[in-house]
C-alpha cells in the first residue's frame, strides 16, 4: 500500500503545474527518501507507516490543488508534521524527511 501511496504522489507532483521545475523535482527526491523511510518503519510499525504515507498524500494533494484551501492545507501540513512526533530517535531520518518536505510544500505560498 505504501508503494502505491507514494507513486499517487509522485504522479500528482508530476502533473501540478503550480510549481516550479525546480520544486518538483526537489520533492521527488523528498519523495523517493521517504519511501525508503517508510518502507523501513513499516517492518515495525505498518500502521504508523500507513499513516505517515497517507498524511504525505494528503498534504500533496492539499498543496497541489487548482484552488488549494490555505486551512486545510495548513491542517494537513500540521498533521503530517505531527505523524513523526516520538521518532526522532528511533528513526530520526524519517523525521528529518518528513520535516523538509513540509518546509518545502510551505514554502509554495499557499
């Protein structure tokens, strides 16, 4: 499910045309590290990695929309910073990831 989660994403990053090239392909590579994060987390905790994924997904979609709600999108930011409380350390690159692709998605000025 998490594989599926994150290539939703990529192919939402892909086609939003709201952000620059340069973003993009910043938050691709985000992307791909938070796979192998979650991926790794998932051995031990499937359902906090579901969630994790899922909260990614959501943000994403939030930050990619054509007319992006700046409420929603800051409480899904929020909850996706949230998801890696009490990780930082057991996975602290998970929460480092998680913590650069939430300053980059608020960074879209939305």
């Amino acid at each position: 499910m998490i594989r599926e989660t994150i290539a939703q994403i990529e192919k939402r990053l892909q086609n939003a045309s709201s952000m620059s090239e340069q973003t993009r392909l910043e938050l691709l590579g985000l992307l791909g590290t938070l796979r192998q994060e979650v991926t790794e987390l998932s051995k031990t905790d499937a359902d906090r990695a579901e969630r994790i994924a899922g909260l990614a997904d959501t943000t994403t979609e939030h930050a990619t929309s054509s007319s992006p709600d700046p409420d929603s999108f800051k409480d899904s930011l929020d909850s996706f910073a949230g998801s890696v409380d009490g990780f930082e350390n057991s996975h602290p690159n998970l929460v480092q990831i998680v913590n650069r692709i939430c300053t980059t998605l608020s960074n879209l000025g939305i």
